[in-house]
C-alpha cells in the first residue's frame, strides 16, 4: 500500500498505477480486521506525501530540462494539461490535483517548475495526502466492516446500504432529470421574466431583477438563498407544530430511534462517537475562535461582526427553544439545559458554523470549487447531525430541526451579506486552512480527553422492564393492539401476548409442531425462484414492529401450499408479583401465508388477510401444550394471553 500510494503520486507513471484501488481494497482490509487501521494511515500519507514530494523535487531541480527527459518528453500534451491547470488554480491545484486523474501526478511537477514555495509546496502536500488517503480508506473500511458484522446486523445493514444507494441512484436522476429537462424551462420563464421586469419601475421589476438577472454575478446566489430561506423556514414550522401536537412524525421518531439502536456495533459507535465529538462546544468554539482571529488581523470587521452573529444567535435560539420547549432526549444522558432534546445543539451549531464558513470560502470561486466546499461541508454536517440519532441523543425531529432552522438562518445571512458587504478581501486559502486546522487540533484534543467519558456516555442503555403485576385483568391493554411499520401505519392485529422465557416458548412450540423457518441464506432464497417449493422450506419475510424485527419466529406447515406463522416481539414489559423473579412479557401475531407459482414460474407467499382464523387455529394447537390461555376482545378481534 506505501509503494502504490507512493507510485501513484510519482511523475507521469503515476497515471497507469492504479494505487487508488489499491488502497481502497485496503480499507477493505482494515474494515475486515486483517491490518491495523492506524499504521495503513500512517503508510498510506507517507507514501502520497513521498511521491508527490519527489515529483516537486524533479520539477524545482530540472525545470524545462525535464521536458526533454525520458518518460516526460513522451508526454507533451499531458504536461500542457497539468500547466494549464497550475496556472489557473495556483497552489490549490496540488491540493486538488491529486484526486483529478489525468493532472494527478503532473501538478506535483509542474509546482517545482514554477518555483512555488518549499514550505507552502509541503504543507498542502500533507493536507491533500491526508485527505486522499481518507477518502480511499473510508470507503472500503465501511465495506470490510459490513462484511464483517455478517451474522448479527448483517441483513438490517445490508437493507440499510441498499436504502442509502437506492436513495442515493433516485437523487442523481433526479438531478439529471433536473438539468436536461425541467432547467431549459426554467430558462426561458426567466427569460420571459427578466425582459418584462427591464421594461418596468417599481418594487417588484427592482426584485425580479436581482433575483433573477443572468447579467448580475450574485442573481443566482440570491435566488438559491431565497429559495432556502422560504423552504426551510416552512420545514421547521411544519416540524414545530407536528411535536407540539405529538403528530405522527412524533411517532416515526420513536421508530427510527428503535431502528438505530438495533444497527448499533462496536466499531460504529467508535466513528459516531468521534463525530459526535467533532460536532462538541470545544471544537466548535476553537474553530470560532480561531477564525476570528485570522479575520481580526486581517481587518476583515464587518465578516467578523457577521460570522460572530451567525453563531451566536444560532446557540442563543437553541438554548432558548430547548428551555421553552423542554422535550426529554430518547435516553437520559445530560443535566441542566443539555437534558432537553429539541432541537439539537450539534446539528445547529455544526451547519451554521460549517455552512457560513463554506459560504465565505466558496464566494468569486469557480463552479467546481464551489461544489466541492458545499459538499465538504455537507458530508461534516451530515456525519456529525447522523451521528446524535445513531447514539440515541436525540430523535429524528430534532435534528431535521435544526438542519431547517440552520438553514433558514444561513440563507438570511448570505443575503444580506451579498447586499451590504462590499470590497472587503478574504483570505481564502488561510481561512481554509486555519478553519481545518483548529478543527484536527481541537478534535484530537476531545477525543483524547473526553472519550472514556463518551463511551459510557453514549453506550447502549437497555431498557428498564416494566412491572405489570395486573396483566390478566387489565394490564394487557397497554400494550399496542396492531403492528406498526416505520412510515407510522399500523397493520396486522398483534393478537398474541405470550409470558414466559424465549427457550421455554421455544420450546412449547416445537413441541406443538412448530418449527423455527430456513434461514435467508443463499439456496434457501434461491428456492423463490422453484415453482414447486413446499411452504416448510421457504424462509419468512421480514415484518417490522416500531421498526424491530421479531425476536423468535416459528411457522407451522398446514399443507404444501399453506402455512402458520408466528412472530414474537419482546416488549419492555415483565409479569409477576413485586419481589418476585418477574417473567419477560412478548407481544406478537400469527397469520396464515398462501404459497402461489404464478404461471409455473416462481413461488410467492401471501399474507391472508383473515387474521381471526390463525389466531383460534394457534389456540386450539396449544390446548395440549402446558399453556394457560385467556382470550380477551380487542377493536373487534380475540388476543390470546398465553402463559
């Protein structure tokens, strides 16, 4: 990994190495525990610091000489490329040259050529090696990893991964949809608007104009920060009132928090916990002051006057909305002000600290490093605001909250400093690097100091049972009487309730005929695709209750085409006297499945939807068992009390 690193950056035969895949394969390798994570960063930067620094060394020593040196007098075009590309970006070009293909291993080169500082030449050097190796190594740790927690989380990861990438695909049809259809209408209605406007006097020609104008440099900037400004309003207020009305979205957070905390392993909590970190009050206010400073010495006044408005505001609205507003976190971590949950600090201060600053950089640069700053940004605010759902500190609606109500203020802010902040200078280039380097300081220093203390912070936290000492009587009905899937719909009846412990149950029912179904494993899903598949060898799909899958699952052939199955959730709730060792309390439903061969071509399972017939089917199979059963009335169907 060091010599392909290294390779890749080296003159000219860095185009043809492919050390890129190279290194991603190992991330694979570290996600899969094979090598240490720690020493193939270590080789990996030293490497792609190396091979671009030799390259520099070249290009400073020999100058146009090198032009007529073997491999690179073979190369003229490629070399032009890379001239051209240096002197349009100057010494940003190596940092962002060395993840641009044809131009990676020529900027390094055509640097030395162009005498750029030895200091300045190193610095960014390292920068872009640290940010070339994460990229890479990223990516295929993930990968490794899933492959690892095969077992456990494998399936609910895997739905998880294939939801993002589906997510992911619809968004860039989406935006290429966008781009080669709806925008040449958008086109032509502004161009439509613009000459009636230039035709008129009034408010509104005055408002078109500035908004709309292709002529003015900042129209388009001011219509995006408009959009924004409205939509993300909109969205928090929608947020707002479906919490104070306890709306559904109050109970698809309960679902999501549920889906998370099963997703949860050692490893992620490791890399959610570091962005949790990074998204902390030390690390942002080291960034803030940071930042401050550079724009003091600078004289950049009115910047500073707005930067330092930005974030103050954004943390004083929060800090005022979580007191009015007091709504308790998922899980009890916090005291004082930090115990109210909505809406979240992290995400509110990390996207309008992250977001402002994007803005400032991003201002007179070309499209591509524009879109690269917003989407640095954006995968830091994403990561840091995923980051508080994966470890239960906050819910869903919190956070999307925050990113609206950020949003919201971060648009208002560019307009009006578009409008009234005119001829100051940015240093760019030292904002950048001033910014990223407070934020490595400040990060390791959290992390170093506080994440014992985070580690038990945010472990997972099973909960409390929940004493029900009158369940026969009245206790049952606490407990959900249908099945409720992730958007909030609820679904089949949950008819059974079950006490007793999950081998015992297991056992009661295998006794009874019962049998736990064929896992989803390659040949058992491959038997969807027979047409003659019996019903016991079929695996059975997934349901989810609050966004869990079922603890114990067992079916019960009725015949080749037909088939009982039984899905047991554990709830939070025991049975038993006070003092008394209290027996776990299970919340489930029994449906019949039809198995079907469509045309002789495959088989397919299909949920019946008379639901009163399996449930008395399951209390007449249990008659023999050492069960007691009670049977109860419930929104016009029977519930089983099994114990």
């Amino acid at each position: 990994m060091f010599a392909a690193a290294l390779l890749e950056a080296a003159a000219v035969i860095g185009t043809v190495i492919p050390g890129s895949s190279l290194v991603v394969l190992g991330g694979v390798l570290v996600g899969l525990q094979v090598i240490d994570l720690w020493w193939t960063v270590l080789v990996v930067v030293t490497g792609a610091t190396l091979g671009d620094g030799m390259s520099y060394w070249l290009g400073r020593h020999f100058h146009d000489r090198l032009l007529s040196l073997w491999p690179m007098k073979a190369y003229p075009a490629l070399f032009a490329r890379g001239q051209a590309y240096f002197a349009e970006n100057g010494g940003k070009s190596v940092f962002l040259g060395r993840f641009i293909g044809p131009v990676r291993a020529i900027v390094p080169v055509v640097a030395g050529m162009s005498d750029m500082p030895v200091l300045r030449f190193m610095v960014v050097n390292f920068l872009s090696a640290v940010a070339w190796a994460g990229a890479h190594l990223l990516p295929g740790a993930l990968f490794g990893a899933s492959l690892q927690l095969a077992g456990a989380v494998s399936s609910r990861l895997l739905m998880l991964l294939l939801g993002v990438s589906l997510i992911v695909g619809l968004g860039a049809v989406l935006l290429r949809l966008i781009r080669h259809r709806v925008w040449p209408l958008v086109s032509r209605q502004r161009d439509r608007s613009v000459a009636w406007a230039r035709t008129r006097t009034g408010v509104w020609p005055r408002v078109i104009l500035s908004l709309l104008d292709p002529l003015r440099a900042e129209s388009f900037g001011l219509l995006v920060a408009s959009v924004l400004l409205l939509s993300g309003a909109w969205v928090f207020l929608g947020i707002l009132q479906d919490v104070l009305s306890n709306d559904a979205l109050v109970q698809f957070d309960r679902l999501v928090f549920t889906s998370l905390q099963h997703l949860r392993s050692a490893w992620a909590d490791q890399l959610m916990i570091t962005a949790t970190e990074l998204g902390s009050a030390p690390v942002a206010l080291a960034v803030i002051a940071a930042v401050s400073v550079l724009l003091a010495l600078k004289s950049c006044w009115r910047t500073l006057a707005y930067w330092l408005i930005a974030v103050g505001f954004a943390q004083g609205l929060v800090w005022v909305l979580k007191m009015t507003l007091g709504r308790a976190r998922p899980v009890a971590m916090y005291t004082g002000a930090d115990q109210f949950s909505f809406p979240s600090g992290h995400a509110a201060s990390s996207i309008v600290l992250y977001g402002f600053l994007a803005f400032l950089l991003a201002r007179n640069k070309a499209s591509a490093i524009r879109w690269l700053i917003g989407l640095l940004a954006a995968a830091l605010v994403g990561l840091i605001s995923f980051s508080r759902l994966y470890l239960g500190a906050h819910w869903l609606s919190d956070v999307l909250a925050s990113l609206s109500l950020g949003t919201t203020w971060l648009a208002l802010l560019s307009i009006a400093y578009t409008q009234h902040v005119r001829g100051e200078r940015l240093p760019a280039w030292s904002l950048a690097l001033t910014a990223m380097g407070a934020l490595v300081l400040a990060g390791a220093g959290t992390v170093a100091t506080q994440r014992a203390a985070d580690v038990a912070r945010y472990a997972p936290h099973p909960a409390a049972a929940i004493l029900l000492t009158d369940w026969r009587s009245a206790g049952w009905q606490q407990l959900p009487s249908r099945r409720t899937e992730m958007d909030g719909d609820h679904e089949e009846p949950l008819s059974v309730q079950w006490v007793g412990a999950a081998d015992r149950i297991e056992q009661q029912l295998k006794a009874d005929g019962w049998q736990p179904p064929p896992r989803w494993a390659s040949r058992a899903s491959l038997l969807w695709l027979v047409p003659s598949t019996p019903a016991d060898q079929l695996p059975v799909l997934a349901k989810l209750h609050q966004g869990a899958a079922p603890a114990l699952t067992f079916d019960r052939p009725l015949d080749p085409s037909q088939r009982l199955v039984i899905r047991l959730w554990r709830t939070a709730y025991s049975v038993g006297k006070v003092r008394e060792v209290a027996t776990p309390l299970w919340l489930g439903m029994v449906t019949r499945e039809d198995i079907t061969h469509p045309a002789g071509i495959i088989t397919l399972a299909k949920t019946d939807q008379d639901f009163a017939t399996p449930t008395k089917q399951l209390a007449q199979f249990l008659q023999t068992s050492n069960v007691v059963i009670a049977e109860k009335q419930r929104d016009g169907f029977t519930v089983l009390l099994v114990q």
